[in-house]
C-alpha cells in the first residue's frame, strides 16, 4: 500500500520543538541518526513501490505527493541552526529527484534552501570548468559572456524558487560542459557554441556574443562572398532538437531560430548596402530624441502590430542603420535592444506626449466631431508590457 513515507520526519522535526538550540546542539549526533534513519526508510519504501505492480498513474501520484512533501519540510526548517539534518533532507531530495524524477512534474517549483545546497555542489566544478576555459581558449569575449551569464547559475542562490525543469537543466548543461574540460580539442569556440546552442542557451547576451562574433568575422570576407559567409554560418548552426523541451528561457524562441533569423536579416541588410549596391550611401535621419526614447517608440509600434512579423534583430538593425540620436551619431543595434527591455518612465512620458500631439494633429481630420486628447496612445503607453529583465 502506498502511504507517507516522511510522516515521522515530521514527527522527529516537532519532537524539538520548545527545546534550546544548545540542549539540541549536545544531542545532534543522536538526533542527526534518527533523521537519517527516517531517510534511509523512506528510499527503501520508494525501490519497493518504483518495482511493484502499481499502475503508472499512481505512482505519479505517490512520488508527485513525496516531492511536495519533502520540498515543504525543507522550506519550513530552512532557517533553523541544525543544519545537519537539513542536510540530510536535501541528499533525500538529491537520490529522489535523481531516481524518480521522471514521476514527478518538471513545472513544480523547488525550495531556494535546496537550489543554495545545489549551488554548493555546483560551484566547484563550474568554478573548475571556468578556470580550465581561460588556459585553453583565448576567446575573451566568450569567456565573459559565459561568466555573466552562467556564473550567476552556479556561484549564487537564486532569490527565489524555480521549476524543476530549470533545476535539470543547469546540471545537465553544467555536466555537459564540465566533461569537457580535460579535453583541449573539446573546449573550443566552435564545439561550446555548438554545446549552448544544442542546450537551447537562449540568453540574450548569449545571441549578442554570436552577433558579434559574425560581424567580426566579416572584416576579412570580401563583399561578394557575403552571401557564402552567411550561408556557411547558418550550416554551422546544430540541428534544432525541439522534442526535448529544455532551454534557459521559456518565453523566448529557440536560440538557433534566433540566430538564423537575425544572419538572415543581417545579410539581406549587406545586400543593400554592399555588392551591386556599394555606391548607395545610407543617409542617416538625425532624430530629435535619445536611444532609450527611440527604443521606447520602436515597442509602441512593435506591440501594436505595425511592424507585422518582422522579427527584432532586423528592427534593431535597420534603426541602427538610418538612424541617429540627439546624443549620438552612431548607434547599435545591441544599444536599442538593451533600452527597448529596459523601457525607463521618463522615456515612456516622452513619446506619450509626442504621439498624443500626433494624434491631436490627425483627429480633426479623421473625427471632427470628437476632442483631440491623444487618449489612444496615451491609453497604448500606460498598457505596454513589463519589461523582460531575465534576459539580462
């Protein structure tokens, strides 16, 4: 018969309760025994239960109902000062997630006192991966995307609980990733892009580094092989595994779908401004506002449809191309993409105002009988969005 096999956890947990810390502190090594105990019972339950003839929807259930269990005991002692049987509790969940996690929801979120524990474990060997990268690659600018972007996994907790789906998936990439850290000919540029991509890295800062990575790559590429480079660059790109479902950000595209994206769009742009087209010069249009204010009005327009499916990159790209600001005569593309996430209120007010004396402009001709307000777009700025910052 299936049942709770942490109830007496529970019990040995409120056993102290009402006693000193010091009085537990002289009985820990008895107290940690019976908690280990109650550990050891509640692994042989789960081998008996994971061979026994019970139906598949069951033992969903019973492991499903063990997870929540045990993620609740830890998160409710998370400050307590016997930090040993805490321990204990977390090795339980360790040998539960490793064996049986198969039983259990990968959408459930984990304790952050169990993502600390975790990040003990992985901090050395991230730490070791990082430190063998700068002896056997020299690509500077990979190297500190990776510790902006990974070091923050594995070095420090995170403030707050996250899904057993992002629990597997920094340890299978940092498994990946630390396997091949002895192997020269396995930590180069090419094979840990190759590495990311497969994994669905997709973290912004991540796509910049590819962006720039290609770009760089240009200076010695003649403008009638464009084409060819591109091409080339877009075959380098691994096969899209999308049954797995893992990636670092569900909410965005796969990082090769990003990428091809943005080498097409990218290319089609030295198409215009390269090749048979060499002689044209981009007039760029000096704009009265600053980068943030642009960016700001690159999203009201984004998100209400004007731009159709044309994807981000290009947008970022061609603004960065015709372009200037008040402030600045030459912009990136990157620089948009970084104000366009950040959206700061002194921005949003001022291309408010800008479309709201639009609009008092074009409402006599198209609704003479109504008040120019410019309450539309007032209407559209205050409903934009919140900025993704995770992305950061």
């Amino acid at each position: 018969m299936l049942k709770n096999e942490l109830e007496i956890l529970t019990t040995v947990f409120a056993s102290k309760n009402g006693v000193s810390v010091a009085a537990h502190k002289a009985k820990l090594p008895d107290f940690s025994k019976v908690v280990l105990d109650g550990c050891d019972r509640a692994m042989q339950a789960w081998a008996v239960a994971a061979f026994s003839d019970h139906p598949n929807e069951s033992l969903i259930r019973y492991f499903d109902y063990h997870f929540k269990f045990l993620n609740g005991l830890i998160a409710e002692h998370a400050d307590d000062p016997l930090r040993d049987p805490l321990n204990e509790l977390c090795k339980l969940m360790d040998h539960l997630l490793l064996f049986y996690g198969s039983f259990i929801s990968c959408g459930l979120l984990i304790t952050t006192r169990y993502l600390g524990y975790r990040c003990r474990l992985w901090g050395a060997k991230y730490k070791e991966f990082e430190d063998r990268f700068s002896i056997l690659n020299n690509d500077k600018d990979l190297l500190d995307c990776l510790s902006v972007c990974l070091s923050p996994f594995y070095c420090s907790s995170p403030g707050e609980p996250l899904k057993l789906s992002a629990l597997f998936y920094r340890e299978a990439l940092l498994n990946e990733l630390a396997g091949r850290r002895y192997h020269a000919d396995l930590m180069t540029t090419e094979c840990l892009i190759s590495v990311l991509i497969s994994y669905n890295f997709n973290h912004i800062r991540f796509l910049a580094y590819l962006r720039k990575r290609t770009i760089r790559g240009l200076s010695g590429v003649a403008n009638s092989s464009f084409s060819v480079y591109f091409c080339e660059q877009g075959n380098e790109i691994p096969a899209i595994d999308t049954a797995g479902g893992r990636c670092y950000d569900p909410d965005w595209p796969h990082i090769a779908t990003m990428y091809k994206d943005w080498l097409n769009d990218y290319a089609a742009l030295l198409e215009i401004t390269s090749g048979k087209n060499a002689e044209m010069v981009v007039q760029k249009v000096p704009l009265a506002i600053s980068v943030k204010q642009l960016a700001c009005l690159i999203r009201v327009f984004y998100e209400s449809g004007m731009y159709g499916n044309t994807t981000l990159t290009a947008i970022f790209d061609h603004a960065a191309t015709v372009f200037t600001t008040k402030r600045q005569e030459h912009i990136s593309a990157e620089s948009i993409s970084n104000a366009y996430y950040e959206l700061p209120q002194s921005s949003a007010l001022k291309i408010n105002r800008m479309l709201g004396k639009a609009m008092d402009f074009l409402k006599p001709y198209c609704f003479p009988g109504e008040a120019a307000t410019g309450a539309t777009f007032l209407s559209l700025s205050k409903n934009l969005p919140a900025p993704r910052t995770t992305r950061d």
